[in-house]
C-alpha cells in the first residue's frame, strides 16, 4: 500500500536555494508547515530566529523563544518553529523593539527593518474575487480570505477591488486602510523571475485578449532609467508615487549563505 499524507521531512540539498543553511554539513532542515506560503516562497521560523536574525543560536533556543509568546507575525503570536513566513509578512518582536517586513530582493528575500507604526499595516495582493450569498469573499496572496458584506451580491457595486490589487491592512482590526492599484505610472517591486527585486514604475502594461492576465506583460523603469520586461503575476505595487515598502540598505538583514555551522 503506497504511503499517504504529506512528507514531513525535508533534505538540505532540494530546499529553496535562497535559504540561508549549508547544503552539505547536515543532511536534513525544517520543513515549513502548511500554511499561507508555498515552500518555495517561504522561510520556516526556525531559520529566520536562527540562522537570519540569530536571536537563537539553535532549533532549541527558537523553540523556546516562540513558546513563550514573544514572536508575532502579522499581528498574532505564532509559537510553531516551522510556520511558514513569506512575501510582505511582519514579523514582530515588542520586548526587543525589533521589527521587520519580509520583502523581495536579487537574492530571493530581505528582511527589512521597520519601525513601530509600519509594524501595524501588512499589504497583500488580491488574487482572486468570489460572490457568495453573504457578500464578496476576496483572496489575498498570503493565503487569507476577506468577506465583504453588500446590499445585493448580484450587483457588488460596493467592492471596488480588481484581481491584482494592493490592500493596506491594520493587522490589529483586519480593516483596509488603502488600496493600490496596479497601473501604468505606479511602483511596483518585482517578486518572481531573473529580475525579482528589482523596483521602478510601471510604464506598460500588456492589454491581453488570446491569453491569461497573469501572463501578460509588464515593462518596469528604474531610477537609472533602464527597463526590463516581467508578467503581471510577478508585479507588486507598492505605492503610487512614494514607496510606501521602503528597503533602506544600511538596516536589511540579506537571506544568504550563512558562514556558520547550524545545527538542527
């Protein structure tokens, strides 16, 4: 009888290559949990307390740090070492002061640091709209599902939200506090592709009729004036005219190799 369930185990070699472990030292690593992210576009939480940030020198440590409530992600303590954290998350320590929002870079993921009042919004993407007899059900891309109530779901005039959208959210009360659309003119990050984390504004947007949207095409210029050519389904808006993600360079904590033994 062939063997039900999902794998729990992972080995280093096939994990994401962003992840910040050595391959060859240590046969196995955290697997993330199911959750909100993919596996290949997210960090387990053992390694962003071990091997990104080092407040825990090992699986152990972390373990005890998020038993004792003190990591929160997105508004709400997490105590599982393996959940899966990912694009646009906060993840949150209050006793240290310490505060940070995963965005995209060349190498795959960045920490960035944020202050205490960015801590209070996450941005997630609409990926989809469903109409129920309660309302409009929204899809974010971080695995979460808004239900919006409206006088008549036939006629949803009051849902002004279109697929690909940016909500702001307070994380403490679930309220949307902007929206940002994705259009020419706007700031966008790249988040998939050879050219993930480059940012720039949107110049053109591919009108698509023989194929999906997702795939139609975005050209993005940087502050240098240079293009290059992307989908839509790696586009991530980020502002209209200011980043509201900003990325300072001298407080970003880099996913890469680390230069440490780690021990699971």
């Amino acid at each position: 009888m062939g063997k039900k369930g999902k794998t729990a185990r992972l080995k280093r070699k096939p994990a994401p290559k962003y992840w910040p472990i050595h391959r060859k030292e240590l046969p196995w690593v955290v697997k993330p949990s199911s959750g909100p992210h993919s596996l290949q576009k997210c960090l387990p939480m053992t390694l962003v307390l071990r091997d990104v940030l080092g407040v825990a020198g090992t699986r152990k440590e972390g373990k005890l740090v998020l038993s004792e409530g003190r990591v929160q992600v997105n508004g709400i303590v997490r105590k599982k070492d393996d959940f899966p954290v990912g694009l646009m998350d906060v993840i949150s320590m209050p006793d240290s002061n310490q505060y940070y929002r995963i965005v995209s870079s060349h190498k795959g993921f960045v920490l960035a640091s944020i202050s205490k009042e960015d801590a209070k919004y996450k941005f997630a993407r609409v990926e989809n709209k469903t109409t129920t007899t309660a309302g409009v059900q929204v899809a974010l891309h971080d695995g979460t599902n808004m239900l919006i109530k409206v006088a008549d779901p036939k006629n949803p005039v009051e849902v002004t939200y279109e697929t690909f959208d940016i909500l702001k959210i307070n994380v403490t009360d679930g309220q949307i506090a902007e929206k940002i659309k994705t259009q020419e003119g706007n700031t966008a990050v790249i988040t998939g592709g050879k050219n993930i984390g480059v940012q720039g504004k949107i110049v053109e947007i591919e009108k698509t009729e023989a194929k999906k949207r997702r795939q139609a095409l975005v050209v993005l210029e940087d502050d240098q004036g240079a293009r290059c050519q992307t989908i839509l389904d790696f586009i991530f808006s980020v502002s209209g005219n200011k980043p509201q993600v900003e990325q300072p360079v001298e407080s970003q904590v880099t996913i890469t190799e680390s230069e440490e033994n780690t021990v699971d």
